[in-house]
C-alpha cells in the first residue's frame, strides 16, 4: 500500500507553461492557426505533460496485462478460460493482432501474467507476476481481496517504473483475460449510476440469450457485492480484475513520472476510470486512443473527460487501438520538429 501512496501523492497538474510555448510554436508553422486539429491539442498536450515545449519522438511501450476470471463459470463468455493461456503463448509467439500493430508502431511489446489461471513458462517478453490463478466469482462475493488488489496495482507501478528507467516515453495499455468485459461494465455500471443494461455490450461476440445471463449476473455480482462508488479501490476489488488492477498501476505510474499512457478501449478503459478515481489529476495524463464498439466505452470516456483519437469500429483490445494511435503521436511530434515556421520559410502570415 505503501508504493500506491507514494505514486499518488507523486501525480501533479500538467505544465501549464510548456503547455503555452508548444502553443506558440504551433502558431508560428506554415499553416493557418489551429488548421492540423486534433494533432495540435495532442502536441501541446505532451509537452504539458512531459514540460518540454517541443516533446522528443519517445521510445514506446505496450504493456499488456493477462489476468483471468471466477465469473466465467457463469457463461458469461463465448469462450472457455483456457483461452486466455493459449492466447498469451501466441502474444509470445508473435502471431496476435497486437504483436502486429506494436511492431508497426515501433513498440516494445511486454506481457504481464498478474492472474492467469494456468502455469506459463518463462520468456524474454513476459513478466511472471501472478497475485492468484484467477479472480474469484464475483457473482457470489468479492472478486479480489482489498490486498491482492493493491498487489496487482503496485505490480504494474514497478512494471512502468521499471520501462521508464529504460528509457520508455510513452506507454500503451493492453489486456488479455477471457471474460474481462463483465468485470469492465461492471466497474462502469457503478460509477455511471448502476444501469447494466445500457452500458453492457457482446463482448467477443455473444448471442442474445448470453447477452441477458450476462447482463443478469452483473447485476447480481452489483446486489452482492455494494461496491462503494465513493472508493474506488473498494469497487475493483469486489467487482473487477486482476488485469484491470495492473493497468490501474501502469497509468498511475505513468502519471506520477510525467509520462503519456495511451488508454486502448473498453477494459484499459475501466482501468482508467478507476485510475481517474483514485487520482483525478492522473486522467490529465491519459490518451484515449479509440472509440471502442463497446457501448459503455463512451461512458468511460465521458466520466474522464476525454475525447477518442480514432473511431474504427474496433472492439479487439489486447492494446491495438492505443498501437494504431501510437503511430497518430508520433505523426504529431513530428509536425512540431519538422515543419518550418514562417520566419524560417520566408512566407508571409495572415494580416487577420
């Protein structure tokens, strides 16, 4: 509990200075003012974050934590827990979506096993941090002990501390946990005003009839549990995950030490919820990369206050989205190093 104290007390405001010369020097590019959008907000963003008016093109990270869940045994998956094994070796292997686009966007790829239900053997690109085999059910109590929350939580501080002291400049959340879309629209549900329903999606694509068991035992595990909307360590441990806890880490520590994190969707999402929660300064820090198909990943979004980077109808996790956007940074970054200004140019500015 100890380090989650110190990394929270550690998360201060943006620089509001630095934040005001990326804007100056943004102005003074051979373009009308503003006319790049999103590029711009997301140039000035870093270097508030990073206090550097003219941020480097950082080394990145995908950090992507595998956990898996007692809820399964509701039904409440398409797929059966021993996914989440065998999905972690192809991450290892090289074969996933998210291998794919990390390699495409520069990015060192690391897998973190926090709660996978299942021995793995040791390999240059995982972390073996196992806090338990699984969640318990959370439709029949607690899905994690306060303590086992906290763990994970300081698991993936000492994870990020670890890349940042290599020199990481950017991170990109990614999950891998069979089921993980219940605890995650449970952990909205709570802090969005209880409406399972409205905020509760397919998941990896679920029928009907296992859309409502679904919906129904989220309310259960809601009823059963009273997660206290008012502390958010309080409703990860009884309705959330174990990677959801990791990512909750890696965001604070990314914070703490001034570092973007780019949220990928709905479970980093609710990760990011809870991170808001425990420190609102830390969602200042945050990119959304994407708009998840996930219907309570607008929720996410709104509670933090951020807007989505990209909209493709992705709905895969694993942190493809928050790779795709890694590649949107960099072309930001770019646009504040390389562009000429006026001055430098010798082209005229607008008279207006």
């Amino acid at each position: 509990m100890k380090k989650l104290a110190e990394t929270l007390i550690a998360i201060k405001p943006l620089d509001e200075a630095a934040m005001s010369g990326a804007q100056k020097r943004l102005d003074s590019l051979t373009k009308p003012v503003g006319s790049l959008g999103v590029l711009e907000d997301m140039v000035k963003k870093i270097a508030g974050i990073t206090g550097e008016i003219k941020p480097p093109i950082p080394k990145k990270t995908s950090i992507l934590m595998a956990g898996d869940h007692g809820v399964v045994a509701e039904g409440v998956s398409a797929y059966p827990s021993e996914v989440t094994p065998q999905m972690v070796l192809n991450f290892l292997h090289g074969g996933a979506a998210m291998n794919v686009l990390a390699r495409h966007a520069g990015a060192e790829l690391i897998v973190v096993d926090v709660g996978v239900a299942a021995e793995l053997p040791e390999h240059p690109m995982l972390k073996l941090k196992k806090i338990s085999f699984g969640t318990a059910n959370m439709a029949e109590g607690p899905a994690m002990t306060r303590e086992q929350t906290v763990a994970a939580i300081e698991t993936g501080i000492a994870i990020a501390e670890e890349c940042i002291a290599t020199g990481t400049g950017i991170f990109g959340t990614g999950e891998m946990g069979i089921g993980n879309t219940t605890p995650s629209t449970a952990i909205i549900a709570c802090f969005h005003g209880g409406d399972v329903a409205g905020v509760c999606g397919r998941g990896t694509g679920v029928d009907d009839q296992r859309l409502a068991l679904k919906i129904s035992v989220i309310e259960k595990a809601l009823q059963v549990n009273q997660p206290d909307p008012a502390d958010a360590l309080d409703v990860l441990a009884k309705v959330g995950g174990l990677e959801i806890a990791g990512l909750v880490g890696v965001i604070l520590a990314a914070a703490a030490n001034r570092i973007p994190v780019i949220v990928d969707g709905f479970i980093s999402g609710a990760a990011a919820v809870v991170a808001g929660r425990m420190s609102p300064l830390a969602a200042d820090y945050m990119i959304a990369s994407h708009l998840s198909e996930e219907p309570g990943h607008r929720a996410m979004l709104n509670l933090l206050g951020l807007k989505p980077f990209l909209q493709m109808n992705m709905r895969l996790g694993e942190g493809t989205g928050a790779a795709l956007a890694m590649t949107m940074v960099d072309a930001a970054l770019k646009i504040t190093h390389e562009m000429a200004s006026f001055a430098d140019a010798g082209v005229s500015e607008s008279t207006e």
